[in-house]
C-alpha cells in the first residue's frame, strides 16, 4: 500500500493511503524542527501540553469524554528524533466511518476535534494555562532524569551526545534538564506557534473513503505563512577515534562502539549499507549475536543499529568489564571479517528475507504504514514498499562489503560499574 501526494501551499503536504483493509482511519500529523539547543526542550514540552486540554475541550476528562462519544477514538503526540530534526507527532485513530451510524458527521467531528486539540490548546492567546505548565514541565524533567534508570538508553544517548558533541545530533530528543528548567510559559507559546505557522507540516491519512476528510485537512491547513527552510545534517571526517568511561551504580558494563557510515539515505549505496549492517548485528543469524554472544559467551546482549539520516552506525553490548578488551577485539573482527567479504550465502538470504519481512509486516498496521514514511519526509524523498524491497533484494554480498568499508570508527563509550574493574586500557 502506498501515499499519493498533494501540496496544499503554505509548506503543508497531504499523504493519503486508501485502503479498506483496515477498520478505522488513522490520521498523524508531523511537524519537522532543526534539532537546538535552544528550543529542544520546548519542543518537547508541547506534546505534554496539548494532551491536557484545548480551547473546546478545556480538560483531560473533557477529552477523554468527546474521544469516547466518538466510539473509543484515539489521540495522542508525542516528540520524535530523526537525523538532525525534531519532529512533533500528533496522532489520530477513529473506527471507520462505514461501520458507524452517521458515519460522514462522526468522522468529520472526529478530524475537527483532533485539530482543535492540537492546534488550540488551553490558555490565553501568549500562553498555556499556566496550572498545565508548570505540572508537565515538572514531568519532562523527570521523564529526562529517569533516562538514567534504563542504562542501555542512557549509554547510547551519553555515547552519541559525546560523539556528536559539536553537532545537533548529540541533543537528546527531550531536551536536557538545565534546559527543561528554564523554560517559560510565554516563550514555549510562542514557540509553539512558530512551528504551526512557518515550518514544514505533513498530514497523513490511511482508511477508505478519505475525500471528505481529504478536503477539511486542505481548509485546516490555510493559514500558514512563510516557511522556513531546514538545514541538511552536518557532516564529520574522523582523524582518530575517541575513547570516554563514566561510572555507575549498574551490574554490567555497556560497550558502545561508535561509527561513522559515510552513507546516508540519499546516497546510492544506502540500502546495501542497511544490508550490511543486517548481517553484523540485526538478526539472531548476525555476526555478532552468533560469535560474540553465542560461541565466545562475550555479551549478555549485542546487536547494532543504523541511522540513516544522520550515516551513524553504533554497535551496542551489555559485557563483563573485566573482559572489554577481548570483547571489543571479536567484535571489531565481524566487522572486519564483513568488510574483507566473508559473507556466507545464507548470511545474505536470511538478512535479505528479515528486512523485507520486516518491511511488509509495517502494512498490517495503518500507524506504522505511516511510520514508515517517517525518514523519506526528513529526507524529501518517500519511497514505495515496492521500491525499498527491489532496493534490499538487489544487494549482493560484494555490495554490503564495499558500503561497509567506508565505516570508520568514531567513539568508543563505556558505561562501567563504580569501584569494577576498568579491565585496563583500551
């Protein structure tokens, strides 16, 4: 299943998915900021704000009543890091209108009530109430100060904050706490109006029948003016690598291993990279599950992830830090053994069937149809299911070695246990 596209004017595009395979229709919104310092914290404020109340629906209990006179309709918003952007998600889930009595009105008062929620929150015209502001501000702080308590979360932030130091990708995506701290409800306002107004705003709409609603987004989205233009990500050659330890109260040591692509979404050669990095560390077949954790018993956990927008590849690993170094030393040969060509048939098959089995499976769902999308609309190029599975079935084992190849090795982070064995120097 795929998106026809329509450009409303004003930086606002409409994506619409007509299918009856599913029984509601779903509709997100997606509003794209330059990662900054100096706004991500409101940023992620926002979402917080408008699930308390709007200007109709002052209230959650008001909400919670209007979405449920809407047969058990959905909302929620939420803040999403991709590349160097930022984005808002507003997200919107409503049974379909053909299963319902007075189908048309239920769904256009649905799609009515889902934009005052988002686009008028509760407040005065230069602030939010100031009551919501100061609770959910309280609650960022503490959703951002709890990152500590999930240690593979907060290794990985702390590791790509220290890699990418100098550039927008090392911001986390809700801010920091000094940040979170500062901020005011005037300011944030204002903020908030900034991104409905003038940056780049994506309406997605998966169900049957979508012309009536189709034609309420276009009247919704009219009063837009100047967009602003965003910035592509910043690039960075590596001259050495970088080691950084911090010390916790924890029971394993985690093992970052951060890595620069040279490749990104874009570029020709991105879905051979993806490829590659399936048979380093994605799968249950991956060089690193099957040699560092199930032969040499090296890792409680392995595994290694893309991003591909910003071209970092990071290798992750739960250890025993009295064993980093023999560690690091196996882990580094699957990559190397991976960039020499040692690329079994069944390696590339069974990665090759994961991806696209993974790819497919995102149809079975309206939201993560729309997911899907997510990093064709950072990058402005969206490709269809067809084109992405032609793409990953096209790579051969030569191919995955040759993009790998290009990965350098940026930043070596370990998180270890206060008063353990440093297992020496690395």
């Amino acid at each position: 299943m795929n998106f026809t596209q329509c450009n409303l004017g004003g930086g606002v595009r409409l994506h619409l998915c007509e299918t009856d395979k599913f029984k509601s229709v779903v509709c997100k919104i997606f509003i794209q900021q330059d990662l900054d310092p100096k706004y991500a914290a409101a940023t992620a404020l926002i979402p917080l704000l408008l699930r308390r109340g709007s200007q109709r629906f002052p209230t959650t209990q008001q909400i919670a009543r209007e979405l449920e006179y809407l047969y058990a309709a959905k909302f929620g918003s939420d803040v999403l890091k991709i590349g160097e952007r930022q984005v808002l998600e507003f997200y919107f889930e409503m049974v379909d209108p053909a299963l319902l009595p007075n189908g048309v009105q239920n769904i256009e008062r649905g799609l009515r009530t889902f934009w005052d929620i988002a686009s008028n929150p509760a407040g005065s015209e230069d602030a939010f109430l100031e009551k919501y502001f100061v609770q959910e501000k309280r609650n960022l702080e503490q959703e951002v100060a709890s990152l500590l308590n999930d240690k593979r979360a907060y290794a990985l932030a702390r590791s790509l904050a220290i890699m990418c130091a100098d550039e927008p990708f090392g911001i986390y995506k809700y801010g920091d706490l000094a940040s979170i701290r500062e901020l005011r409800n005037e300011e944030v306002h204002a903020h908030y109006r900034r991104l409905w107004r003038h940056y780049p705003l994506d309406i997605f709409l998966v169900g049957a029948n979508l012309d009536v609603l189709a034609n309420l987004c276009s009247q919704f989205a009219r009063e837009r003016q100047e967009l602003k233009k965003l910035k592509p990500p910043q690039t960075r050659k590596v001259k050495e690598h970088r080691l950084a330890e911090e010390k916790l109260d924890l029971q394993q040591t985690v093992l970052i291993l951060g890595y620069r692509t040279g490749c990104t979404y874009l570029d020709p050669d991105y879905y051979a990279l993806l490829v590659g990095n399936g048979i380093l560390g994605c799968f249950p077949h991956s060089k690193l599950f099957m040699n560092v954790r199930e032969r040499a018993s090296l890792a409680y956990y392995v595994n290694s992830n893309l991003e591909g927008t910003k071209g970092i590849l990071t290798i992750s690993a739960g250890i025993d830090g009295s064993k980093r170094q023999e560690t690091r030393k196996i882990i580094e040969k699957q990559l190397h053994d991976l960039q020499a060509g040692q690329i079994s048939e069944e390696e590339l098959e069974q990665t090759k069937r994961g991806l696209i089995s993974g790819i497919a499976a995102l149809n079975d769902n309206p939201a993560s149809l729309i997911n899907r999308n997510l990093i064709g609309i950072v990058n402005g190029e969206l490709r269809t299911v067809d084109q992405v599975i032609r793409a990953i079935q096209a790579v051969g084992a030569q191919d995955a070695a040759e993009a790998m190849n290009k990965v350098v090795l940026d930043t070596i982070y370990i998180l270890s246990p206060e008063g353990g064995d440093s297992g020496g120097p690395n």
